[in-house]
C-alpha cells in the first residue's frame, strides 16, 4: 500500500470503522464502560481518564498506568467498531484555524436573526469580583464550562501555565480590571497539581504589580506612586478541587508520589482531579462560584437580557428582513 510518505509498514492499526470480536473479557470490561458511560450521560463526553477513575469506584478496575493503557486501546477499538458512541469520549486533537464568510446577504441575516434568538447580556456585567475558573485537565474544560457559562464565568486550561506568555497573558486581563479577580482552581492534589497553581498565583501577582509600576509615569511622585500599588487589587486564589475533605468525604482513589516529581514535600497518597465523578466536581464548581458570584445581581442582568432579546427579535420583525 502506497502511503502518503512513501514509506511502507508491515503493520498498521484499523483505520476508519473496523469490525471487531473482542474476547469475553473485553466485553465485561466495556459493559462496564457502558454502564458509567450512562450513569454520566448528562456530562457526556467524558475523558478516558474520567472514564479510568469511575471504573476504579465502581468496578474496582486497577488503579495502574498499563490498566489505564488497556482502557484506551480498547475506547479506541470499539469507537471504530460502533460498540461505543464516537462522540462519547473526549480525547482532544489539533487547533483549527478556519476562514470566515457567508454565502450572501441571505446568509448573513439569517446569522442575524439566529444570533438574535440566542441574545443574553453579558453575566458578569455589575460583579464585584472578577472571577475565572482555571481547570489543570484541558479536557476537562468543556464539561465544567456548562456550569461556569451559567454565572458568567470564564474557564481557563491552566495546565498551560508552565507558558510564561500564558501567565502574562493572566496578569494583564486581571490588571486592567476595575475589580478584583478571584481565581478558582481545579487541579490534581499531587506536587505537580499544586506547584502549578503556587507558581502560577506567585508570577501572576508579580506580573501584574510589575506591569503597574512600569505604567506609572514619571509625572508622578514617589508617594503617589506608592500609594497606587497600596491600593492595586492584587488577584486572589482558591482551590475547589481536589482537596484533602473531598478525599475523604468521597473516598477517592489514591495513588503514591511518582518518584520523578520532587516538587515540594513528599506526598504520601496523590489524587488526580479525574477520580472526582462529574457531579461530584461540577457540584464543587457550582458551590465555589456560588460563594464569590453575587447572584441577585446576577438574576437582575439575567432579567434585562431577556427584555433585551425580546426587543431585538420584535425590531428584526418589523425591519422584515
């Protein structure tokens, strides 16, 4: 078979769909599968690894990197042999970058009036705090969005925080705010989990008050200068998930320090952010956003943007477009 390279494999993986006759274990091992799958089926789709720790819980599925390396082999065969949904597991690719256009002016009032019917007032409008949810697992991003989106909050991967331009990045939006920011944070309870937001918190804040004295102008005096950074709201962090509570409160599975991440003190038992079950961490999100976000003023903006969308849908009838 000619290949795209010109090289040529003595074997290669199915491509496309592929029939396939798991063995009798297999089949056990992807009923179970099925059975978390519909258990969570509210949260779909999952990661491999949130599929990983459920079955951990529930079945009793062994807690080791070769299970976990079995478990995505066979999500990938039966995905290619229809036995399981493709659009049930989440497992993120490459970025796309796509031009943008309409096929005429028919096309482009239909958008008009399709996003006029989806009009909502931006949530966050009139908070006191600025709040942003940084989530370790990218994958894990789209499933609690669904909760954030609800109180306006914006949902960042932090596992790219090791980018010094992503940490810059951070610290500019929060500067240029005229209030304070809190960051939630969900993250694995391991060295690696927690060295990424202690360090990410520490450069954030230093880039931001960094940012401010390089702003202040020279026509200002030392003491005014002085009394801008006392006042500069510097951000300020909590964790939502994992914590030692939920570890114990939910008995979540543990695993010991791997003996390459020498971050910090050692570690005697590790829990990543995937043991939590979809409604055991989306409850912890909610409850976390509940307890910074203002919520009658948030009901207040959730009300004038559905007055606002009725009047935008009555005006597109009468310009009868």
């Amino acid at each position: 078979m000619t290949t795209v390279s010109g090289r040529v494999y003595t074997r290669t993986r199915p491509r496309g769909f592929a029939e396939w006759a798991p063995r009798a274990a297999t089949l056990d091992l992807l009923d179970q599968v099925k059975a978390v799958l519909h258990e969570n089926r509210e949260y779909l789709p999952m990661t491999a690894r949130q599929v990983f720790y459920r079955l951990v819980g529930a079945f009793g599925y062994d807690k080791t990197e070769k299970a976990y390396d079995r478990l995505t082999e066979t999500l990938n065969r039966a995905r290619r042999a229809r036995l399981i949904d493709m659009h049930a597991i989440r497992d993120d690719g490459g970025s796309v970058s796509a031009p943008f256009g309409y096929d005429g002016p028919e096309s482009y009032w239909d958008s008009v009036r399709g996003g006029a019917r989806y009009y909502c007032r931006a949530l966050d409008a009139g908070q006191p705090t600025a709040v942003e949810l940084w989530v370790e697992a990218a994958g894990m991003v789209p499933m609690v969005a669904r909760v954030a989106h609800d109180y306006g909050v914006t949902v960042y991967s932090s596992g790219g925080f090791d980018s010094v331009t992503a940490k810059y990045g951070a610290a500019m939006r929060i500067t240029r705010r005229e209030v304070a920011t809190r960051v939630l944070h969900v993250g694995d309870y391991d060295p690696s989990g927690l060295s990424i937001l202690d360090s990410a918190a520490e450069d954030v804040a230093a880039f931001a008050r960094d940012d401010l004295v390089r702003e202040l102008t020279d026509g200002y005096s030392e003491l005014t200068r002085q009394e801008i950074l006392d006042g500069h709201r510097q951000p300020t962090f909590t964790r939502l998930a994992v914590t030692p509570e939920q570890i114990r409160e939910h008995r979540l599975p543990s695993a010991p320090q791997k003996g390459t991440d020498r971050r910090g003190e050692h570690m005697h038992a590790t829990v990543q952010a995937e043991a939590l079950s979809p409604t055991q961490l989306l409850d912890a999100v909610r409850t976390g956003i509940e307890a910074v976000v203002d919520l009658a003023v948030l009901a207040e903006v959730r009300e004038q943007g559905e007055r606002e969308r009725e009047e935008i849908l009555q005006r597109l009838e009468d310009l009868a477009i």
